[in-house]
C-alpha cells in the first residue's frame, strides 16, 4: 500500500471516529475492514502467480537461445573449416585461387612500377617546395605539411616495396636495386626533417617574427606521425604476444616495415636544445663578458612570455609545451653556468653570479609562477656563499697580483731612474702608479656596491686598505734604502733621486685624495652597520698614504742638508769666523728650494718642507752652538746676528715675517744667552727657561764655550741657574720645544 493510500485510510478511519455516535459502529467497521483485507489478499496471490509464471518462461527462452546460439557456432566451426581448404569442396577452386594470387600479384607490380616511375617526378616537386621553405628559415614555411604528406606516402611505398622484397624470392641483387633506387627519397627525407626540427629548435624566433602559426604545423606532423608510431607498437605488440589470427587482420607489412620516428619526443628535445643554443649564443653576444651577459639575461623571462601568449595556444594542451620550455631554459642555464664556474670566470662575474641566481628564483618563482620544482636542480646547486668566498679568494689573488705587477713597474723606474718622471700640466712630478692602482680598487668597490650586500662592500673595502698599506709599506723601505745608497754610495748610484722622491710624495697626497673621494662617495652608499667600518679603513689608508708623503719630504731635507754637510760642520768652529759657510748654505737650500722643489712639489708638501726644512735649520745651528769649542765673544755674536739675518731674509721669501719671527726667536735667545754679561745671564736664562725648559746642558755647554767667562764665573751662574729652577715650580711648554727634536750628542 501507497503512502498516500495509508493517509487516505487513516483519514478515513479518523472521519469514522470523528464524533462518539461513530462509536457504536465500531463492530461493523470491524467486519467491513476484515472483508477488505481478505479480498485485498485474494488480488496479490493471483498477480504473484502471475509474475511467477512469466519468470518461468523467460528462463524457458534463454535456454533456447544459448541452444541456438550453440548451433550457429558449430555452423560457423564448419564453415571455418571448410573455408580453410575451399578446394576440397568447391571444384576448380584452387585454379581460381591460384588465378586470383596471380592477378593480385600482377595489380601489386603494376601499382609499384607505375608509383615507381612517378616517384622521381613527385621528389623533384617536393625538393622544389622544400627549397622555398628552407630559402626562408624563419618564414611561414606554407609548404610544411604538403611535404609531409607527399614524403609519409612515399615513405609507406617504400617500406613495403622493400619488405615485400626481402620477403618474397628476389635476389640481392634485385634488392640492392631497389635500395640504390629508393636513395633518394631517404636523402629528402633527412632533408626535410633537418628543416622540420630546425623549426622546432627556432620555434621562439618564428613567433616573434609573426609566424607562430608554424607551431601548430610543427604540433600536426609529430602527432600524424605519433598515430603511426603507436599503430605499429600496437600490432608489433599484439604479434610478440602470439596472436597471430587477430595480427593478420592488419596490414603488418607495413608495421614491419616502419621505423619507428618519435617526432613528438624529437621535437621537445629540439625544442630544449634551442633553449641551449640561445644561451650560448647570448653568452658569445655579449662578448663573453660575464658580468654584461648576467645583465643583459632578461631575455629568458621575456621569451617565456612569449611562449604563454602565443605558442600555448597552438600546441595540443598535453604537450604543456610552458613547462616545457620553463625546464628547458633552466636546464640550460643550470648546464651553462656549472661549465662556466668550472673555466674560472672573473671576481666581477663571481659576484653578479651569486647575485643573479637569487634574483632569478625570485622572478621565476614570483613574478611568472613558474613552480618551484621545476627550478631543480637550482642553479650552482644552492652553493651561492661558496661563490662570494670564491670571489675573495679570485681579488684578494687579482689585487696582489695586479699590485705585485705595478709596484715591480714602479721600483724599478725609481730604482733605476733611466728618464725623468712625468710632468703634468702644473709642472709637478709624478708616476703612473696611483691613478693605476685606483682605477684597479674603484673597479672591485663598483662590483661590491653593484651586489647591494654591505658586508661585501666592506670586505672589499678591508683587502683595498691590506693593498694600499702593503704599497705604503713597500715605499717606506724603498726611500730608506735608496737614501742610505745615496749617502753611503753617491757616486755608484743613479742621479735622479730627487726628482722621483718628489714624484712619490705628490702620488701618495694624490692617492690620499683619491681615498677620501672613495670614502665621500661611499658614505651616504652604505648602511650605518658597515659606515663606520669603510670610513676607518679608508681613513686609515689614507694617514698611511699622508705619513709616507711626509716622509718623502723628510727625505727630500735629508738629501739637502746631507748636501750641506761641509758647509754645516764649519758653523761655530774656528773656520767660522774667517769664512762664510752660511753663503754657501744659503746658496744651496735655493738651489734645491727654487730650481726643484717649489717648482715641482705638490704646494701643500712644499709649504710642509719649508716648515720641517726651517726646523731643520734651526736644530743643525743649535747643534753647532752646542758643540762650539769656543765662541769668541763679541765677533761670535756678531757673526751669529748675521746668520740669523741671511736665513730669515731667505727664508722670509716663503713664509710670513710675524710667522719666521716665532720660528727664529729660538736663535734670538740663544744669542742673547751668547751676548749676556755675567750678572744679566740669569736675568735672560728665565724667559728662554719659560719658553723652551730649561736645558741646562745645553745653556751649560754655552757658558763653557764663551771666551769671556772663566771656569769660575761659568760655575757661579750654572749655581744659580739651577737655584732658580729648583726653587720655582714651571710648568713645561704645553707643546714640545724644538730642543726635544735634537740629537742627543
């Protein structure tokens, strides 16, 4: 029963017991309800029977059919057999058959000698479109498909041409005909696939030349040839298996008879292999100039555009040809840059590697979704710290070998002095070497600021400062041993001296300046982290190189006042006062201070050499007051006064009088000290005391030269010289006077 018949009973029984009247009818509800039932039993016995009966004869039918079906197969059976041998049933059927294979036979001969002879024709007009196609490699190639066609037919004939023959009972001979015959249907067939995988390697220059129509050309013949690949598999397979009555069904000969050709595998290999061609050839393209080819390598991202809008479309979408070419320049690149690594490319290109590899998963991975697992193995296989150390190691190896290179360039002109240094437009002396060896460190700075990594900037920055000091260190020992040649050995030695001394010292103030403007232009560059690190390398090289230029001018007085030595040893001894060594000292500092060094000194080194060489001055004559056996009291002060005139009157030509004054008021003491009576020493010792210390050695040593006073007197004044320092509490100068300067003997 229905849901809807039990709701309708129900609302049928309910209307009946609605109202309590209903109520003494139940009985007879009763009896109706009972009838109903027995009747409603009574109609499903029979429609059961019914449903029964009909199954039974159902199965009743399906036993005659598998009977019938039986017989038709036992016919079948016997009409198989008797199909096999027919001539054992139907007369003459074997004459019939044998006529049949005849003519068969002879259609087949007729067929192959008439394609036979058009064959030649039809080769001329494929060679003839091959030739337009291939006149244009990056053409539309219109001719594409009709050559395969033609070349798939005559390749068909010739396989079973061939097959039929080696299975039939021709000759070698007859073969080795047909082989020579069929020679150059191969030779066209290499040619058009040497043009149809060119294609495919030169897919991406097709498009961008408007013909990625090509592609779609490129995708049909790998999948016609694909079709026929599998049909042969398939037979070939179903043959090995055994069954050899389902194989026959097919035309097996020519199954035999294909070789196999795997376009679609060719094609993608090309296609890969065009990936490797263009990044070689980028790589020669930029003069293989590591760092310009890093640079300029974009064009990968760009053709994997291009691919996305214009070849996905063409290619059947299981060919994924994007992933395809994704692998295929990473594969590539990965291949490239392991060879490259391996010849030992320069520091410069080391960096922009380490650089590169980082930048090319971000883009990859970020900006064309290539997924991640298509970018292994990455590229250098993750080892990219490996390639900074390298790079450390390859500029610290360069720098010193490059340093190594100039300064033996550098030594041995100053050394052997054979032509005199360089003139610039000032006049100034000078060498190759700074301006050398700065454009060597600006290059490794602009590589480290290129990487935008602060601690690579600051290491390059750390070896810069071990080259610069390393070069310092090297002119050091150089000027003290080529000085110490001169003194010991002047007539062995090269002239020339001078000249590449002040050559030098205007280099190293030239290399100063050349490593402030580094630190000036790397300042505002870097992070606070690394500044302070930079700025003290560079400031330390660059005292370096100013303790060097002041050595330099040391060295320049050196040779002076070694010049100077047989007029110097004459001051304040008896020869003094009958001749006039001051002349001939006076005479020489103008050659050398005129004629050399103010002409061709850097101005800031000249203004310190007239300084050091004042100061000079004034310690060789004190030493020669100090060492006077005898003054002769008044004609040494008189001669002394007129020294100390000459000098100043010389020297009065480079600094100011107010300036020279402060620089001789040191002689001006001395000589009052020479010229005082005994009772008014004491008074002038006290105002040189204040100003110089005391130096009672060297006050003591006057008094005991001076003719005028006796041992007595000498004693006397010493006593109460001495007094009066002892008494009275003077702070010493607040800087060093020129006596602390002095020789100790």
């Amino acid at each position: 029963m229905s849901a809807h018949q039990q709701l309708t009973a129900a609302s049928t029984v309910a209307e009946h017991l609605s109202s309590p009247p209903t109520l003494t009818r139940i009985p007879l509800l009763r009896q109706r309800i009972h009838k109903e039932r027995a009747s409603l039993q009574t109609s499903l016995s029979a429609r059961a029977k019914e449903q029964v009966d009909s199954v039974r004869e159902g199965l009743q039918n399906l036993r005659d059919a598998r009977n019938a079906i039986e017989g038709v197969k036992e016919g079948m059976k016997e009409i198989e057999h008797n199909m096999a041998d027919p001539r054992g049933q139907i007369e003459g059927f074997g004459k019939l058959v044998e006529v049949s294979v005849i003519h068969r036979r002879f259609s087949q001969a007729l067929e192959m000698v008439t394609s036979l002879r058009g064959m030649t024709t039809r080769l001329s007009h494929i060679s003839s479109l091959l030739s337009s196609d291939r006149s244009d490699p990056l053409g539309p190639s219109p001719n594409l498909l009709p050559i395969h066609y033609h070349l798939t037919e005559l390749e068909t004939f010739r396989n079973e041409t061939l097959a039929q023959a080696k299975k039939g009972k021709s000759g070698a001979r007859a073969l080795q005909t047909l082989e020579q015959y069929f020679e150059q249907l191969g030779t066209m067939i290499e040619a058009f696939e040497a043009h149809y995988f060119r294609l495919a390697r030169e897919l991406l220059e097709l498009t961008r030349g408007g013909n990625a129509a090509v592609a779609v050309k490129i995708a049909k013949i790998a999948e016609v040839e694909g079709a026929r690949d599998e049909k042969a598999i398939a037979i070939r397979m179903i043959k090995k298996s055994g069954n050899m009555d389902v194989a026959a069904r097919f035309r097996s000969l020519q199954a035999d008879a294909r070789t196999l050709k795997h376009y679609r595998a060719r094609v993608l290999d090309a296609i890969k292999e065009g990936c490797k061609t263009s990044v070689e050839a980028s790589f020669k393209k930029a003069g293989e100039d590591g760092v310009r080819w890093l640079e300029e390598l974009d064009w990968v991202y760009e053709d994997l555009v291009v691919v996305e809008k214009e070849l996905v479309q063409r290619f059947p979408p299981d060919w994924k040809i994007l992933d395809v070419y994704m692998k295929g320049y990473h594969r590539a690149l990965y291949d490239f840059l392991t060879l490259w690594v391996s010849s030992g490319p320069s520091a410069g290109s080391l960096l922009r590697l380490a650089q590169f590899t980082k930048e090319y998963k971000t883009t990859m991975i970020k900006e064309l979704d290539v997924p991640p697992q298509f970018l292994e193995p990455p590229l250098l296989d993750g080892n990219e710290q490996n390639l900074i150390e390298d790079y450390f190691k390859l500029i610290v190896k360069k720098m010193d070998e490059w340093t190594s290179n100039l300064m033996k360039t550098e030594v041995d002109e100053f050394v052997q002095r054979e032509q005199p240094p360089e003139v610039d437009v000032d006049g100034q002396y000078g060498m190759q070497g700074a301006v050398i060896l700065f454009q060597m460190l600006n290059q490794q700075v602009d590589l480290a600021l290129d990487s935008n990594q602060g601690s690579i900037l600051a290491r390059v920055v750390e070896e810069a400062n071990r080259v610069m000091r390393s070069v310092q260190s090297q002119w050091l020992r150089l000027l003290e041993a080529e000085f110490k040649k001169q003194v010991d050995k002047p007539d062995e030695v090269p002239g020339g001296l001078v000249e590449y001394v002040m050559a030098l010292a205007n280099d190293q103030i030239k290399s100063a300046d050349f490593t402030e403007a580094l630190n000036l232009r790397l300042e505002p560059l870097v992070s606070n982290k690394y500044k302070t690190v930079i700025a003290d390398k560079l400031n330390d090289a660059m005292d370096g190189y100013l303790d060097v230029a002041k050595r330099c001018v040391q060295v320049l007085i050196d040779v002076v006042f070694n010049d100077l030595k047989p007029a110097t040893k004459l001051l304040l001894q008896s020869a003094w006062y009958t001749e006039e060594p001051m002349v001939q000292i006076i005479e020489t500092l103008k050659d050398y201070m005129v004629e050399d060094y103010q002409t061709h000194l850097n101005p800031n080194l000249f203004d310190l050499l007239i300084e050091d060489i004042i100061d000079s001055f004034l310690i060789t004559y004190l030493v020669a007051v100090r060492k006077s056996p005898k003054l002769r009291v008044p004609q040494a002060v008189d001669r002394m006064r007129k020294d100390i005139d000459r000098t100043k009157d010389f020297f009065g030509l480079y600094k100011g009088k107010k300036e020279l004054e402060a620089y001789f008021d040191v002689l001006e003491s001395v000589l009052t000290l020479v010229s005082a009576s005994k009772m008014m020493v004491f008074l002038d010792f006290w105002p040189f005391r204040k100003k110089y210390g005391p130096n009672l050695a060297f006050v003591e040593a006057i008094m005991k030269a001076r003719d005028d006073l006796d041992r007595s007197a000498v004693n006397d004044i010493m006593e109460s010289v001495k007094r009066k320092v002892s008494s009275e509490i003077v702070s010493e100068p607040e800087t060093p006077s020129i006596f602390t300067r002095m020789p100790a003997k």
